[in-house]
C-alpha cells in the first residue's frame, strides 16, 4: 500500500489550513470509543494549578512547538457499562431482523450446506414479465460485515487558540481525533467483483452452455411482482386565483418501480469478502469509483496510490475539568445515562404546548464520545511532581456549541430553546433550578 503526498496526514491538526477537519456527528456506541488516548498538548493545557492563568495561551504552531504528550483512559459508569450490554445485545437482534427480512418469502435450496451466519440478496431476473412465472433467480450468499472493531488507542490534538467558550466549571476546546478510517466509514463489498465471482461459479456447474445446469433450477417455479410503493400525491396551487384557469394543478413524481421475489432460489456462494485499507488495497472498481488516477499496467511500475489514508481526523468539542471539580465527571455520568432517542437527529418541526408556533425537531444532547481520566489517577488527582501541576478530566462531544450570552439571544431563540426545557423538566431531568448556560448546540439544544 503506498500514499501520494498529498494523503499523508501531516504532523499536527489541521486548524490552521486551507483543510478543515469535519465535525463528527455519527452516533458511535460506546464499545467503539477509543479505550485509551495519546493527547497532544503543547501548551500543556490539561496541566492545571490553583493559581494558573490561562489568559496567556495562544495558537500553536505545530512546525516549531515540542509536542507534549498525556495518555489518558476511557472511564465509564455503572449505567455506560449496561450501556455497552443493552447495545450489543440490541444489534445481534437487529441483525438478525435484517437477515429474516432478506430472506422473507424466499425458499433457499439447501441452505445447511452454509455454515456460521451469512448475507445475501437476490440478483434481479434478466427476462420474464412482471407477475409471470420465472425461473429461480440467484440468490448470492456472502459473509455478513465485520463487526466494528473496538478502537485501543487514538491520538487527540489540543490547540489553545481554539477556545469556543469558557463555563464554571469547564471551557470547551474546538480539537481533532485521529482515529481508524474503519470506525467511521463501513467496508466495501464490490458489486462487480461478486458478480464476476458468481458467473464463474455457474459457468463450472453449468457448462458454458449450460448443459450441466440442473432441471430444478430450469423449471419455472417463482414469480417475480412489483412491490407497492406510495402513490403519487396530487395537490392544488390557488394562491390569490383570479379565476378558475388560473389553478394550478401539480402531480409528484412517482417513485422508482420496485419488484419483490417469493418462492424457490438458488443460492450461490461468492468466495468475494468485504474490503478495507487495513487489510488490503481495494480492487479496480472500487478504485475507479473513488476517482484515483490508475498506475501503469507494466509489472515493473509502482502501483496506484491508495485513495486514501487508513485513518482520519475528525473536529470534536472537547471539555476539561477545572482544578478539583466534579461537575465533570457527573455530567458524564449523565451522558452515559440519558435514553438513546435524546441523540437522534430528525427534520420536521413540532408544535410543543403551550406554545402554538411550530419549532424544529433535533437532538436534544449532544453526541457523546467518551469521559477520559489521566493514566494512574488516584482521588481525582495526577500530579506533575516536576512541575506542581495537576492533570484534568476530559469530556468530548458533538462539535456543535459556540459562545453565546443571554441578553443576546433574539426571541426566536429563546421560543426555540424553551421547549427543550420544558421537556427535561417536566421528565425530571431538570431542578427547578438551572442556569442560562453559555453554549448553544447548532443541532438542537443549549445544554451539556
């Protein structure tokens, strides 16, 4: 595998350049998060003392700044750890759903000839009308997708300069994470290449003419239907019509026919499995689609580059602690606690009494990727016994905050944001008591 210049990540985050990390916003379940992190701080920033000021801290510049390096752990409380139980246990089943929904209607010939649980899907019949008896269609059996590998160890980029807001007890640091492209991006499996696997498999049962292919899979036993979709919506336009003529009529555009298989299949292992950078370089049609300039087909040339590095860096929100203070930690706590709808993002608008007007439907938390202590605390503290400083929590979120002061919110934000907390409150996630908090989420909701 080899990179072109331009692939390879470059010492340091990306703040400064014309390239700007993404923000993370994927729902990740806690199993994934990186276990340990290796956090580049320069300015040492997670170093506190009492009497520190940390007015003097600027933008680093990475070319010329000694790094400095902290190795710090993924902690997690009682209900994260039923967490990680409840999601694991809940992906089994919906897979399994999956498979079942696949397959539903579909009579596969001996299937306890495949062993372990497998994948597949129906290869659509070249002829026969719709609604008419056809032969049985193949139907490709392949491994299902690797289960997302948990991630030991990660790299976490502090830089000062990139301060979005500061709380009471925490401030909240625009940074990047470096981790497996694995994680974030799911494996390939070529399309093209299964099928190439197939019809060679076929043309060794069947022959080349097909004189070997058996009578079972010749006689018409299958029938091919249109599935039912939506209809097509129908509406009026008579905005301020002056007359009758001038009523406008629309009619939405159909979707795309869908067609549905029941009955008998052949079934057809394809010894074609999923594909990854980390285990292999793609094949040639994953390459081409990924618009990666070909290398010259002579042996003695060096082969095409990879279209892209095996790891990528993401922008996150991260939250250090002040100086013996446990707020942190219980925001955490709670975090790991709330139910899973309260990070699910949705378009649309509700209408949330007493109010009347319609406000957006979004997420009412922000992501959450993970609460990190620094290796070998004991009593909430590690000390720097060279420096006299103490090392701090961290909390990292949902890059989706910025600095903002109640007397300058408008009234629209104010009606926006006032749903939400009525809703907490009233689920008893809220004291009567609670402060205008400083950071506004750009997805949903002000709090952390």
């Amino acid at each position: 595998m080899c990179f072109t210049q331009r692939n390879i990540l470059r010492r340091g985050p990306w703040f400064h350049s014309v390239y700007k990390a993404p923000n993370l916003q994927n729902r990740l379940p806690l199993r994934s998060l990186p276990k340990k992190l290796i956090v580049h701080d320069p300015r040492n920033v997670l170093a506190v003392h009492p009497l520190r000021s940390y007015k003097e801290l600027h933008e680093v510049d990475w070319t010329n700044t000694k790094d400095v390096t902290h190795v710090y752990n993924m902690t997690l409380s009682a209900d994260g750890r039923e967490r990680i139980e409840e999601q694991s246990r809940r992906d089994k089943e919906q897979k399994v759903l999956e498979r079942e929904k696949k397959r539903k209607g579909l009579i596969i010939q001996d299937i306890d000839q495949f062993e372990g649980p497998f994948d597949g899907s129906v290869v659509p019949p070249m002829t026969g009308n719709l609604h008419s008896p056809v032969e049985p269609p193949i139907f490709v059996v392949h491994d299902p997708p690797p289960e997302l590998k948990v991630v030991e160890v990660a790299h976490l980029y502090i830089d000062p300069g990139q301060v979005k807001g500061r709380g009471n007890h925490s401030m909240v640091l625009c940074v990047e994470l470096e981790v497996p492209r694995s994680l974030l991006v799911p494996d390939i499996l070529c399309y093209e290449c299964v099928m190439k696997d197939v019809k060679k498999t076929i043309i060794e049962r069947d022959g080349e003419d097909g004189s070997r292919k058996d009578i079972k899979w010749k006689m018409k036993s299958g029938v091919r239907r249109e599935a039912e979709g939506r209809q097509p919506v129908i509406w009026r336009n008579a905005m301020f019509p002056v007359d009758e003529h001038e009523v406008e009529w629309y009619i939405s555009q159909p979707p795309a026919p869908r067609w549905s298989y029941r009955r008998p299949v052949r079934p057809i292992r394809t010894n074609v499995g999923w594909q990854n950078l980390e285990r292999g370089p793609y094949c040639g049609h994953v390459t081409k689609r990924l618009h990666v300039e070909k290398g010259s087909e002579w042996s003695n040339k060096p082969p095409p580059p990879a279209p892209h590095p095996p790891i990528a860096r993401v922008s996150l929100a991260a939250k250090p602690s002040k100086m013996w203070d446990p707020q942190l930690e219980h925001e955490a706590r709670n975090y790991q606690s709330f139910p899973e709808y309260f990070y699910e993002h949705w378009s649309g608008y509700n209408v949330v009494g007493p109010q009347d007007d319609p406000v957006p439907v979004g997420a009412l938390v922000p992501q959450f990727y993970g609460f990190y202590t620094p290796e070998g605390m004991v009593d909430n503290e590690v000390w720097d016994r060279s420096s006299y400083l103490s090392l701090i929590m961290l909390l990292l979120v949902e890059n989706c905050v910025w600095q903002m002061k109640k007397d300058k919110m408008s009234v629209d934000e104010k009606y926006h944001y006032s749903p939400v907390f009525r809703y907490l409150f009233f689920n008893d996630l809220l004291t009567s008591l609670f402060f205008c908090f400083l950071l506004r989420s750009e997805c949903a909701s002000p709090f952390h």
